[in-house]
C-alpha cells in the first residue's frame, strides 16, 4: 500500500488515458438502457414471450439497476473500486453472452437481471474513480463534464446501435457488441486505474441490501407504470410499501454504527442540494423524452429507426454543453449562477416543445436539444458539487446517492408528466373509439381499420391531441425547471466553488 499524492496533483497523460478507459463501461451501460427499442420484434418472433414476458426483458434491467446502486456504490467503497469494476465488467460480459444466446424468455430476462447487477457495479465505481484520479479542482470538472456527456449521449445511441445491428445481423447482436469494451477494460483497467478503497470502512451492515432494494424497487416499478396503467390499486400500493421501507432504510442509517450511507455524507457543503437538483433535472429530461419519442413516431410518421436517426440531432446540443459549463465555472462564474444557467435553459427547451404543431420535427428536436444541453450543464455541475463535498473514502456511496436520484427522478417525470400528458389527449381527442381515447398507438391501430375518411379523421384528432397535451406537459415541465432554478440560486449561493481537501486521500493500492 502507498500514500496517494496529495490533492493538489494534477493528473497527467495516465489519468486522462484512463478516463478514456472508464467510458468504455459507462457508454455500454447507458445504451442498454435502450438497446432493445428494436431488437424486440425479432426477439418476440424467436422467443414468443409472454406479454408480461416482453415487459420484464424490458423493464427487469432498469429495476436491478436502481435497487442495487446504492449498495454497490457502498460495497465499492470497502472492497476497492478498481476491483468492484472489474468484477462487474466480468458478469456483464458474461450476461451479455447469456442473453445474446437466450433459447427462452426466462433465460434472457434472468441474463437481463445479471446485466443489471453489473451495470449497478459499473456505474457508482467509474464516477468514484474519475472522483479520486482528478484531485485538482479544474481538472475535476472537466472529466466529470466528459462523464455526464457520455452518460447521455449513451442512451440516445443505444437505440440507434440496436436499429443498425437488427438490420444487418441477428437479435443477439446487440448484446455481443459489450464483448469488445469488455475485454478491453478487463486488460487496461489493472494497468491504468488505481485501486481506492476506504482505509476503515466499518462492517458492512447487510440488512441494509435488502431494506435499500424493498424502498427502491417498490417505488420505481410503481412510478414506471402508472403512465401507461394509470393509478390503479397495485401501483399505488408499490409506491406505498416503497416509502415504508424507505423510512425503515433511512432509519437504519442513522441508527446503526457503520451505515451503508452515511448521514454525515449529508453535512458536506451542497451535498443535499446536489442530490435534490439533480433529481429535478432527470425529471424534466425524462418527462420530455416520453412525449418526443411518440412525436418522432406516431405524429410525425417516422419509422423507429428513422426517428432514432432524428433523436441523434440534439446530441449536438449536449456535446457543446458541459465543456461550456466547465469553462464558465473555472473563469469564476459562480457555480449557482451556472446551475441556474442550466435550468433556465432547459425550461427555453420546454418552451420550444409547446410551440409544436402536428408537423414541427425541427421545433421539437431544437427544443429536446436545448433541454437535454441543459440538463447537462446543471448534471456535469451538481455532480462535481456532490462529489467535492464528499469525503474521498466515501466517493462510491455518494456516487450511488445521486445515480438512484436520477433513477426516481426520471421515473417521476415519465409518471407526472406522462399522466398530464394523456389526461389532456382523452379530453381532447372527444368522441372516439375507446382504444383510441386510451393512447395514441391505440388510436393509429383503430384508424387502420376504420372505412374511408373516417380513419384519417380520428388519425388528425389523435395527433392534434396528444399535441395538445405536450403542450400542457411542456407548460408544467418548464414551470418545475423555473422553480428549481430560484432553490439553485438560493440554495447554492453560499457554495462558491469546490473546496480543496485538507485531509490526504485514503490509502491506495499499487496496480
């Protein structure tokens, strides 16, 4: 073991290379986040799943990968984030072979499941170790600029990745595509990363693994389905039994002598301001990408691929925004100002979306880039906060705090604004089939089989509708960002910039 160097270091060629390296996993565990958007009409023909099948392949890799952050991110901080890596580069390899292969829709949703195990390794661990490599202020910045932009631009590519690869191979191909970055990281990691770990971590407190995964999951399948459920019984019901057992885990954290996250995470300057933020922001990133998505599709006619194609454009926006974030925080633009900045711009994108017509594909992809670009500039900005403010030995916990505030975050604006959103398209859709006055794929359906003018009456009122409720979606979406852009400048104005640690980083393993 050997002392790390002290925090005023700055990182050289290695660290840099090594931050390239650490993309490797974040890119491949952002866009299976989407990856199957079109490998599943082949899977479904091959499998023949299920309906609740179909949902789980789906949904059961967002589930495992928000119930098992929070202890992966803890669990890192105790074994080694290099080492945690490395084991969760293994079994998503490993999955991704399984699933590439499934013979079942019981194996590819299990192969699915273990996909999120190691994603929830992977996550926590490259942001704690970008956290500990850059320990200079500036540079810190700038790499936790390149995560969140990478983190971003992952989701928008997976779907176009699974498109290219459907088209030209089999199914399983969107999974074997992870073997390469894997194998490359299993090979560079121990050459380049530096093994951190937390020099007295206390025991690790097992009840609170499965405490953490019965307040989460509850939760997020809850909020997940009840934009497309509405708020029936069993919904409600999740959410309920999630919070009980929120309360039980936060209880438990603040009792029990060596916690799995620790309250005095929460004591560091702008820390829970930091975790609150960014949450709202996910809200509002998340909420658009529910109605844009359906826009490119069923208003405007796109065809999947087509539309993954055109979600492709705004990522313009978001390569130009968190370098732009950084530059303005280092020439000593207060970073409150900056994060206000962010949210101010982000509601401009929501006011673009409310000026959509039936036939507005430049307005809607200018205004989803200029919310996700946004939404950048205050994630790259709140993550350097929370990360600054907390302790080096506890980077994965903290890590994981704000990753699974994402995860609600973004599962509360698809169920806030998505329910908005179809209470207006059932108002104003008006007298119609009662599919139709369900969704809008329900209305395409029923026009298809309607005689004469009478489908492409129903087909403009559907379109007209679900517009309309974008619209109001949009109004509301902006008026959150326009609040959390007031509690950004009054929560963060005593929190100038991050503060360099007096104390020397935990021990560190020699690679």
């Amino acid at each position: 073991m050997t002392n790390s160097p002290s925090t005023n270091s700055r990182a050289g060629r290695r660290e840099w290379t090594a931050l390239v390296v650490l993309m490797l996993p974040l890119l491949l565990v952002s866009m299976d986040v989407s990856v199957l958007y079109f490998a599943i009409p082949s899977i479904s023909a091959d499998l023949e799943p299920t309906g609740t099948q179909q949902l789980w392949i789906f949904d059961i890799y967002a589930f495992v990968l928000a119930g098992l952050l929070m202890t992966m991110g803890s669990l890192g901080d105790r074994i080694g984030r290099r080492k945690l890596l490395m084991i969760g580069a293994t079994a998503f390899g490993a999955a991704s072979v399984c699933a590439a292969y499934a013979n079942s829709a019981e194996m590819l949703i299990a192969a699915r499941a273990i996909l999120g195990i190691g994603g929830a390794t992977l996550m926590p661990t490259t942001m704690a170790l970008v956290r500990n490599m850059f320990r200079d202020d500036k540079q810190r910045a700038t790499a936790i600029g390149i995560w969140s932009g990478v983190m971003t631009g992952g989701i928008a590519l997976g779907s176009v990745m699974s498109g290219i690869l459907v088209e030209h191979f089999w199914w399983g191909s969107v999974f074997l595509v992870n073997l390469p970055a894997m194998a490359l990281l299993l090979l560079l990691a121990p050459v380049l990363l530096p093994e951190f770990k937390d020099p007295r971590p206390g025991r690790f407190d097992f009840v609170s693994v499965p405490l953490s995964m019965a307040a989460v999951l509850p939760l997020v399948y809850g909020i997940k389905e009840i934009p497309s459920e509405g708020f029936e019984p069993l919904y409600v019901a999740s959410i309920v039994v999630g919070l009980v057992f929120g309360a039980l885990f936060v209880r438990r954290q603040r009792t029990v002598e060596s916690p799995m996250i620790s309250p005095a995470l929460f004591r560091g300057r702008g820390f829970g301001p930091a975790v609150t933020l960014n949450l709202i922001s996910a809200f509002a990133m998340m909420g658009s990408a529910y109605f844009t998505t359906q826009y490119l599709q069923a208003v405007l006619g796109k065809s999947a691929l087509e539309a993954a194609l055109w979600a492709l454009a705004p990522t313009v926006f978001i390569g130009l925004a968190a370098p732009l974030a950084t530059v303005l925080a280092q020439r000593g633009v207060h970073r409150g100002s900056v994060v206000t900045a962010g949210f101010l711009t982000s509601a401009c994108g929501y006011g673009l979306l409310t000026l959509t017509g039936t036939d507005s594909l430049w307005t809607v992809l200018a205004g989803a880039g200029v919310l996700a670009s946004g939404a950048v500039i205050v994630g790259s900005q709140l993550t350097d906060l929370a990360l600054g403010a907390a302790p080096a030995e506890k980077a994965g916990a903290a890590s994981s705090l704000l990753e699974t505030g994402q995860e609600f975050g973004g599962a509360l604006g698809m169920a806030v604004l998505g329910s908005i959103g179809t209470a207006v398209y059932r108002h104003r859709i008006g007298d119609a089939p009662a599919e139709a006055k369900e969704t809008l794929g329900g209305a395409l359906a029923v026009a298809q089989h309607l005689p004469g003018r009478a489908g492409d009456v129903l087909l403009t009122s559907a379109r007209e509708a679900f517009t309309s409720g974008m619209h109001i979606a949009a109004l509301v979406g902006g008026a959150v960002l326009l609040g959390a852009a007031v509690l950004a400048l009054r929560g963060l104005r005593e929190v100038a910039a991050p503060q360099r640690e007096e104390q020397p980083e935990p021990e560190r393993a020699t690679a």
